[in-house]
C-alpha cells in the first residue's frame, strides 16, 4: 500500500497498516482512533474504503491541529512548509533552532510540520516543561516541498469532510461509540519512564486503561489495540490481562536495527490485541463469506 504520509512520526503504524487492516470487520460504522499521532490507520482504511466516517483524536494539540490543516487547508500548509523549508538554505542548522524557539513560544502547528520533517529520526522529544527538544538530523533537510505537497494533499483527498477531530483525553469517548463502530488504539507504550513517556506529550496510566478496556467489553465495542512486543527474547510492557478476554496476536515489524548493529539478528514483533465483540463479528463475517461461496459452488451447479 503507498499511503500518503506527510508527517515524519517516531512510531507510526503507517507500515503496519496493511497487516493491521487484516483484522478490520467489513462493515466499520465508524472509525475511532482515540491516540491518533498521524492517523495512519484512519488514512490506510480510507484509502481502502472501509468507512467514511472518521473521529481523529490526538492529546498532543499542535499534532492534532496540524493534522486537521493538512485535511482541510491542504494548500495553506504545504506553501507554508515550501517558505519555511527554502528559508534553511543559509544555515539550516541555525534554522532549526530558531523554528523549534519560535514553536516553543507560539505552538503554532505549521511549524511543527517542518520540525518534525527535519528533526533526529522523526522522533518528537520533549522536556519536562513540555517543550520540544529534539535536536535536528545533522544530514537530512527534510521531504522535499513538492514530496510534501503530494502528500499533503493526499491525506486531504481522503479525509476532508470525512473526518471529525478533537484533542481529548481518551476516555472522553466512551460514549460516542456503539456497536458497528471499530476503535484502533495505539496508546504511548509502557515505556521505561513511568507514567511520564518523554517520546510523548502524555503517557497513559495501564490499571486505567485496564479498567477503560472493561468498560468498552462491557458495552460490546469493537477495538484493536496495539501495545508494546518483543525483539528476540526480549519482551516490553506487561500483557494485557487474560480477564479482559482479548485475542493476543504478535506481527512482524522487522529486524531490530539495534541489535543487528550488536551482531545480533533478532526480530521485532508488537502485539495486536483484538477485543471480544471483534472477535464475535469476524467469525460471523468469515460464516457469512463462506456461506456466500457456498452460493455461488451452488448455483454453479444448478
Ligand atoms: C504510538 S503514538 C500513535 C501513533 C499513531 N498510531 C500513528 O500511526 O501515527 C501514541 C499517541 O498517543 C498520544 N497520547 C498520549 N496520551 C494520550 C491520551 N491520554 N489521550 C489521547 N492521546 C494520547 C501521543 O501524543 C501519541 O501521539
């Protein structure tokens, strides 16, 4: 799948999506992404017609409200990132910094568009007062303006007028949901910080989540959840518990650069976890496909 990808984003599920849209039921009422980063789900279901409705949310703001630019003022952003990147011609590293104050200051999410773009291996960082504090890539300039405005635009085609968005926690949508719904989370995974994830602007308490997972079983919600794996024997992150009922599933990242670069060849694998209800409506959904084939073996020899 060549998806439109704009955002340079530590921890997109942009080369997963086609793995992931595997367990997606073929009737999705609406798509929920409650952690939505860059909405890589959102845009690889869209771009597979799974739905067209779309509830995008993401704590991080400036994320979220460069996210609703890109859908809809496509032509706003892209001339913006064109400025912003010719403008590093003198000293791109000076220009980096400035930008990085300017956004510290402002929040403006345009130029956290350029920051991302530009920064070390997509990987937003931020300090304790919440400010960003990645350093740029002393070798890359970032995409290129015409690569960015093809994918800008590209995300806007399918989303615009598709997609609802907001910057909640959450738990705040609880009760937007119902039945024919599908939510795909990706939460900030149990990182080594505690509660306090720097690679995030927020982490996310597990025995909350836990309870949060129950009470969607509770209203039969379909999800997904991806959280956390393991390279080699090496595992992260606590299991989601077996009282939940969820189908563990473990997909193929690919080989940890870290390890090869140790002489080690190991490979990454993240969990997927499919909710109760999802599991009910794909076997019903495999019943129905086979009985539909069944049809058609018997009308072939009618
Ligand atoms: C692993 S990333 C999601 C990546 C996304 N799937 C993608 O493809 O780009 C997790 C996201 O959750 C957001 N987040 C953290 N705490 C949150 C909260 N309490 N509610 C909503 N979003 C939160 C983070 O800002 C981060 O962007």
């Amino acid at each position: 799948m060549k998806l439109p990808h704009p955002i340079q984003y530590q921890g997109s599920k942009r080369n997963l999506a086609s793995t992931i849209l595997k367990y997606f039921p073929s009737d999705v009422g609406k798509l929920i992404e409650p952690f939505a980063g860059t909405a890589a789900i959102s845009v690889a279901a869209a771009y597979e017609g799974y739905t067209n409705a779309f509830i995008i949310n993401e704590l991080n703001k400036p994320l979220l409200e460069l996210l609703k630019l890109i859908i809809e003022q496509p032509c706003e952003i892209a001339n913006f990132y064109e400025k912003i990147w010719n403008a590093q011609h003198k000293d791109s590293i000076k220009h980096y910094y400035t930008i990085r104050e300017e956004f510290n200051r402002t929040n403006d999410c345009r130029l956290f568009l350029y920051l991302l773009a530009r920064c070390a291996k997509g990987a937003v960082r931020y300090n304790k007062d919440g400010c960003f504090n990645q350093s740029p890539d002393k070798r890359r300039k970032g995409t290129m303006p015409q690569t960015m405005k093809k994918n800008i635009y590209g995300v806007s085609s399918l989303l615009k007028g598709k997609a609802k968005l907001s910057a909640y926690d959450y738990r705040l949508f609880l009760k937007e949901l119902s039945e024919n719904d599908l939510v795909y989370m990706d939460p900030p995974y149990q990182g080594v910080c505690g509660n306090r994830d720097l690679r995030y602007y927020s982490g996310i308490h597990y025995q909350e989540f836990i309870e949060y997972l129950g009470e969607l079983n509770d209203k039969n919600i379909s999800y997904i959840i991806s959280y956390d794996g393991k390279t080699g024997h090496k595992t992260y992150g606590k299991k989601l518990p077996n009282q939940l009922e969820l189908k563990h599933l473990e997909i193929m990242v690919g080989r940890s650069t870290q390890a090869t670069l140790l002489g080690k060849n190991e490979i990454t694998y993240e969990s997927l976890y499919l909710s109760p209800a999802l599991q009910n409506r794909l076997n019903k959904n495999q019943r129905n496909n086979e009985a539909k084939q069944l049809n058609i073996f018997e009308s072939n020899h009618a």
